[in-house]
C-alpha cells in the first residue's frame, strides 16, 4: 500500500526519524517470479513483522534497510490475523518500543509510517478514527492516508510507541484506513517453536472474508456505504447479542433506525452507545441531528456543547446543521 499524507503538529521531527528508524522495506518473491513490495516494523532482534498479504505468495524475502539487503531465513504466520514475523539473523538494527491500543482514545494523534510503491519512506499524520473490537483486542481504524507500498508499515502514538500495523483500507470513506493491533503481534512474538520456512501462506485473512464469516464492523461498513438499512439493523441486533460491551453495534442500530425513521428506537440506541462509550463524538453527532430531526432544538444544542470538547469537525457540523434551520 502507497502511503502521502498531510503534516499536522503533534510529532517531531526527531521522533519521527527514531521510529522511522525501524521501518523497513520489504520485497517478496514467487517461484515464479512475481514480485511484491510491502513494509515492515523491526519489533525484536533479527525479528520483522509484516503483513502476510505482503509475503504470502513468496519464496524468497528480502529485507531492505539503509541500503542494505537482508534475507529472511524463516517465518510464522497468522493469515487471519493478516500478520506474517521474519525471522533475519543478519539484521542488527533497534527494534521498536511496543506500546498498547488498551489506553487509546478516539481523536489521539498517531502516525504512519511505510514505503511508497517501492519509492522514499513517508510519514502520515492522523487521528484514530474509532477501535473495532476483535480476537482479543481492537483494530485501530484511523485517518492517516495510505494505500500500495504502505502495508506491513507501523502505526505509533505520540511516544513513538508501536500501536498498530498498517494493514488496509475501504474504498469510499476518508476515515476507513485500519491496522492490526500491536497485542497481536506481542501474541506472535511469544509463539514458541512457530517459525517455518519462507513458503506460501494459504487462506484469507479477517478483512478479506465475506458474509458471514467477516467481522461485524467491517460488515457494517459496507451496509452503510450501501444504505442496506433494514440489513443493518439486523445484523447489529446480532451484534449486541454477541457483543453487548461494544459501543458500535448500537450506534449502527441508531443509523439503520434513523434511517427507517424509527427515531424513538434510534434516541435510545444511541443512548446506549454513549453509555457504553461517552467519548463517542460520532454517537452525539447523530443524536444531535436526530434531535434536531424531531424538533427537539434544545437537546442538539445540549449535544452540540459535549461534542465541541470531543471533535471540533464533528461539532461544526452539527452547528451548520442547525443554523441552516
């Protein structure tokens, strides 16, 4: 995955350099002579972690670092998971500081960090987007701009620690860009006596899967994009069943029901969304407009004033809406 992006305040350019530091090329080779390029994220000693849809189809992996060419030697792979760890003996360079996705919050600056279609090494600026609950942990969605080139790349917070790799994107949405979460790669770390030769890794990883088998929130997603209502509502009643903690699937059933112009069941589906998760600044943008909907102007204003301290975007929104009344 391409990866260009916009500068925004909040890293240094020393920071960015330190991690950067520890992102690395990577070129996969079939036997028969396909050719892939990808990134990766030193994570220990002699050890690189990527994305297996980077490496997945090679019989030879090659690692590029300041000029320099390394071989991957071994690998062990979780497809689902879309996580693929070198193992490269000859590779001496500091590894990352793996941080944690447990402490991050919607609207936290992170930054990307990955190679271009085989070109320079880019750095992208964002904000987390939303955390999308899944496998033992939850996929950082974000706003950091990048596609080709970039997979496999690292994702880290404001102390340079890793968080994330940067694994793909859904077309139509200028928030829909993901990274697997960093517990999944200490989990790979920790696999003992996993390591296999550089071989083809066969199956599908967990954004590639269809109905009914791929994760709920990616699901969605494409609900959304489709104004699939009434699927949506169903499939977030799921949702809540299997997953009564997880703030998206009633903010989903508040989008279908908005929709359907079931504002009473929405108001409370939101509701509920904002109980469990009170910092979600999508929630109280779309309770705001449902109450505006309904004639209820005090309530948006009360919606707009939380949402002015969680998302200034999110809140000028609401406000235009509102004036244009």
């Amino acid at each position: 995955m391409t990866m260009l992006g916009s500068a925004h305040a909040g890293f240094s350019q020393e920071l960015k350099l330190e991690v950067g530091n520890s992102v690395v090329k990577i070129e996969a080779i079939s036997a028969n002579g396909g050719f892939g390029l990808g990134s990766g994220v030193i994570v220990a000693p002699g050890r690189v972690v990527t994305n297996c849809h980077v490496t997945r189809k090679a019989s030879h992996i090659v690692i590029l670092k300041n000029g320099l060419r390394s071989t991957a030697k071994a690998q062990r792979s979780d497809i689902y998971r879309d996580l693929c760890l070198l193992s490269v003996p000859t590779l001496e360079d500091e590894p990352v500081k793996l941080g944690r996705t447990e402490g991050l919050a919607r609207k936290q600056t992170v930054v990307a960090i990955g190679y271009t279609g085989g070109l320079g090494i880019q750095y992208s600026e964002g904000e987390v987007a939303g955390l999308h609950r899944l496998a033992g942990s939850r996929v950082v969605q974000s706003t950091n701009w990048f596609s080709s080139g970039a997979s496999g790349g690292g994702m880290f917070d404001e102390q340079g620690q890793l968080i994330g790799i940067l694994t793909f994107r859904l077309r139509g949405g200028e928030r829909h860009y993901y990274a697997t979460p960093v517990e999944w790669v200490r989990e790979l770390l920790a696999a003992e006596g996993a390591d296999g030769p550089i071989q083809p890794v066969p199956g599908l990883c967990f954004w590639e899967l269809g109905p009914p088998e791929q994760p709920h929130f990616l699901r969605a997603a494409a609900l959304v994009q489709g104004q699939a209502w009434d699927e949506l509502a169903q499939l977030a009643e799921r949702w809540e069943a299997e997953d009564p903690m997880d703030s998206e699937a009633p903010h989903a059933r508040g989008l279908a029901l908005t929709a359907l112009g079931r504002l009473d069941a929405a108001e409370q589906a939101y509701s509920r969304a904002l109980q469990l998760d009170p910092r979600h600044a999508r929630a109280w943008l779309d309770l705001g407009l449902l109450y505006q909907r309904s004639g209820r102007q005090g309530k948006a204003r009360d919606a707009l004033m939380v949402l002015s301290q969680l998302d200034p975007q999110a809140a000028r929104q609401l406000s235009e809406s509102l004036e244009s009344r």
